[in-house]
C-alpha cells in the first residue's frame, strides 16, 4: 500500500514538472514566474515537514497517508480545472504538502516494518515512485499529441489514488509512539563539517534534478523543433537514470546504518531549497539569455556537487557496518 501511495505521489511530481511550461503557456506568464510553481512546492513541502508531526498525531499514520492522498487530488483539481495564477500557485503548493504527508508515513511505516533494511525499503519505495514517474511524461506528452492536453494527463493521477482506495482501503499500518526522553540522555549532538558538506552536496544535485524536470521539456523544444507534447515524453528519458539509480541505491543502504541514511530533518530543507530556489533561478535567467544559455547552471552545479564530494567523506568507512537499533526506538518517528 504504502509503495503504491508513494508512486501516485510520484506520478504527479514527474507528472507536473514538464507540464509546467505548458501551463505557463496557458497563464501567459514568463518563465520565472511559471518557475514560482517550483517555489509554491517547496513552501507546500516545508509545512508539511514542520506540521506533519502534528498532523499523525491528531488523525494516526493511516489517517495522514490518506488525508495527503486525498488532499493531492485536490490539489490536482485546482491545477487543472482553474486558469488563475494564483489558484494555480495555492494548488501546487497544497499538492507538495500533500506529497509530504504521504512521503513521511512511508519512511515511517517502512522503518517500522523492516527496522534494520527499512533504508533499503524506502530506496526501493522511491525507486517505484520513480518507475510510475517515468509513465508520467509519457502519458501527459501523448495526451498532448492527440489534441487532449497535458492535464488529462496530469487527471490520471485521481484514477490511480482511486484505484488504491479501492483495493487498499482495509490495510492497517503501525501507528506512532512516543519517544521517551529517557532513552535519549545525550540529547541532540552537534553535526560534523561533513555533514554539512553533505548538506550542501544535497542542495546542488537536488536542483539539478527540479531545473531538468521544470525545463528539459522546453530546452528540448526550443532547441530540437520537437513538439510539445514529444518534448513533455522525452523528459521521462531522464527518469530512466534516476530509477536506475535509485534501485542500485537500495543495494548500498541495505549496508548502512540507518542514521547514516536519514539526516532526514536538515536533508529535508535542503531539498526544498533546492527545488525552490534553482528552477526560479533557471527560469528567470532563460526569459533574459534564453533556455539554452540558461541551463548552464545545471553542470555548474554539477561540478559544484564533485567538489563537495571531493572534500567531504561518509561517516562510516566502506562496507562498515553498526549494529541496528532495537525496534522500539524506531516507531517513534512521525
């Protein structure tokens, strides 16, 4: 269930990325603004991250995986059926939030399900998210070629949360418990330069990868001649990478320590500046130099990303392995 929640989730979001320069299209606004979608996502993001907690608590892990299920589609509604800049905005930033509710019970009941491989469930978990992501341009792409338009594609995203309400609505997850203070004597410790070289590492490849799902569509139409909707498909060649990668990345974390995989709070806020800020950023430059001169902030922070991995180092060596915490301490997480 909780695979199958996070790869609607993942739909939408490699769904609506190559979608947004059509929509800016619709709008008739320039590329910046258009990029304050990206920026409207992060906003819905870091709520989510800052109330999510709050939200298990009042209505329970399952309540929070289907409230952020429900308030997607929502959020999708607006998106599609309204023309107005700022509904659009509200809209994608409700979505974002939705998104995660749902990304936050996965971590969640996946950890508490697999304790010491629950870093490998939740790479694999995205890693499916990314395969639902690749269907996603693909579907939106050719709902634009044959004259329907990319949000019956982005439409889909209902019928998939509809089908898994149907056919999960009577699985039950862990639920929450609290953590007791006592078990955490040594309270917060300070974090490393490593960490955050990491962190900062974290920001770069996390913009990388929002300017080439807000903008390789129309790089690869203004510079190809393709089409729109053949333009809005080909992004998902860039998902094809992404999935890959994250498969083999479920291999590597079934190695580490769970800690070493989630610095989840600070990582967190580092992808939503990134995902905030760089596609804004690209979009602004590309109204004034053009896309293509402007996509070359992408391997400038690419190389920015080589440095920091250069000078920075894993906290254990490799292969190292600590032995995992006991399974009582991890139902504590939201």
């Amino acid at each position: 269930m909780v695979y199958s929640l996070l790869a609607i989730f993942g739909y939408f979001l490699y769904g609506f990325g190559p979608s947004v320069p059509l929509l800016r299209d619709d709008l008739g606004v320039s590329r910046a603004v258009g990029a304050l979608h990206a920026t409207a996502m992060s906003v819905g993001a870091v709520t989510g991250g800052l109330i999510g907690e709050r939200v298990v608590a009042a209505i329970g892990r399952r309540g929070s995986l289907w409230a952020g299920t429900g308030l997607l589609c929502v959020g999708v509604v607006g998106l599609c059926a309204v023309r107005f800049l700022g509904v659009t905005l509200v809209a994608a930033a409700l979505c974002s939030f939705a998104g995660t509710l749902i990304l936050n019970g996965v971590n969640a009941t996946l950890m508490d399900r697999h304790h010491r491989a629950g870093p490998a469930a939740i790479t694999e978990a995205n890693a499916g998210a990314g395969l639902a992501g690749i269907l996603a341009p693909l579907v939106v792409g050719g709902a634009v070629a044959v004259g329907l338009g990319w949000r019956a594609g982005l439409l889909v995203t209902l019928l998939l949360a509809g089908v898994a309400a149907l056919v999960f609505h009577g699985v039950r997850v862990p639920e929450a418990t609290e953590i007791d203070p006592a078990d955490h004597p040594e309270g917060v410790r300070s974090l490393s330069r490593q960490f955050w070289l990491t962190w900062a590492l974290v920001v770069c490849v996390v913009g990388v990868e929002f300017c080439l799902s807000l903008w390789s569509s129309d790089l690869l139409h203004t510079r190809t001649g393709l089409t729109q909707g053949a333009a809005t498909a080909g992004f998902s060649a860039v998902l094809v990478g992404l999935t890959v990668s994250r498969f083999i990345g479920g291999r590597v974390a079934v190695r580490r320590e769970a800690d070493w995989i989630l610095a989840a709070t600070r990582v967190s806020l580092a992808a939503g500046i990134a995902s905030g800020c760089a596609p804004f950023l690209l979009g602004f430059a590309a109204d004034r130099v053009g896309t293509h001169t402007a996509f070359l902030i992408v391997p400038a922070l690419i190389v920015a990303a080589m440095a920091l991995l250069a000078v920075s180092h894993p906290g254990l060596p490799r292969g190292a392995r600590r032995p995992a915490p006991a399974p009582a301490e991890w139902p504590g997480a939201a």
